[in-house]
C-alpha cells in the first residue's frame, strides 16, 4: 500500500526526529567544544549589553535544580526519554512531533554527554538575571513548547508536516 506524495509514514517521521537529534547533538557538543577551548573554566567574555559568553558547569537540571542529583538525576532523565519514545511511538503522526522529539532528545543527549564526559553539564551562553545554558538547554525548550502545543491540537492534527 502506497501513501500520497508528502504523506507522512513512520519510517519518514523516525528519519526526521533522527535528523534533527543529530543536528542539535552535533552542534551542541561543536559549540561546547569551541567555548571550552577559548575560554578557562570560570572565564567570562561580554559579547554584548549584559549577554556573555561564560565556561561553567551545571550538576543539576534546569536552572540548577537538583543540583548533585547523581542517580536520582539519571533516573529521572531515563525515564522521561524513555516516555517521550514511547510517546512518539504511539503519536508520530501528530503534525510537528517529529520536530518536537527530535529537539528534546538531541538536547537531552547533548546535556548527558557532558554528565559522562565532564561529570556536569558545560553552560556557556549568561543572559542578565538569568542562568547561563546552552544549545541543548535551547533545545529542550522548544522542544517543549512545541510539544505542548502539538498535544494541545488534538487528534484533528494528526497531517502530516
């Protein structure tokens, strides 16, 4: 049984999330890689008004919390990948859902890659009153949100994108 030209079929949706957890994993961990270089632990550089570029290391999750989780930590974040496959697995037909897993899990595996390489997750990029993050952290939420507002569409928005 053949689908219409552009129809979204699992093996395309799977591709797709695919591509785009690489592209966030891979340059995540390209941009850690130069800010590390260029910068001591620690270090600071003002790009501009209050935005810097920093080196420094998150234990916990997003902003901070659980900070030094250690196994707690890893178990809350296997799980919630765990479920969000799942969940993708039984919804890829939902417009965007590709797009929304595919954020959330190159962010999540970017952010675990430095938990394995670093033993925290390196944070570069200080906005004024607001914790430093990265390009993962980015990524997760508009992974979020997009997964939100899929979910909120319902049943009627299961086209394909």
């Amino acid at each position: 049984m053949s689908s219409p030209a552009g129809a979204l079929t699992v093996r395309v949706a799977w591709v797709r999330a695919g591509a785009v957890l690489a592209a966030i994993l891979v340059a995540d961990q390209l941009v850690k890689q130069i800010v590390t270089s260029a910068l001591d632990r620690g270090q600071q550089e003002t790009i501009v008004g209050g935005v810097k570029i920093v080196n420094v290391r998150n234990t916990g999750v997003a902003f901070g919390q659980l900070q030094d989780g250690g196994a707690i930590l890893a178990l809350i974040i296997s799980v919630a990948i765990v479920a969000l496959l799942v969940f993708f697995a039984r919804q890829w037909r939902r417009r965007w859902m590709w797009l929304a897993t595919g954020l959330l899990l190159g962010g999540a595996l970017g952010n675990i890659a430095d938990r394995i390489r670093e033993g925290a997750v390196v944070d570069f990029i200080k906005l004024p009153h607001w914790p430093a993050f990265n390009v993962a952290d980015t990524a997760i939420t508009f992974g979020v949100i997009l997964l939100a507002l899929v979910m909120e569409r319902g049943d009627g928005a299961r086209r394909s994108a």
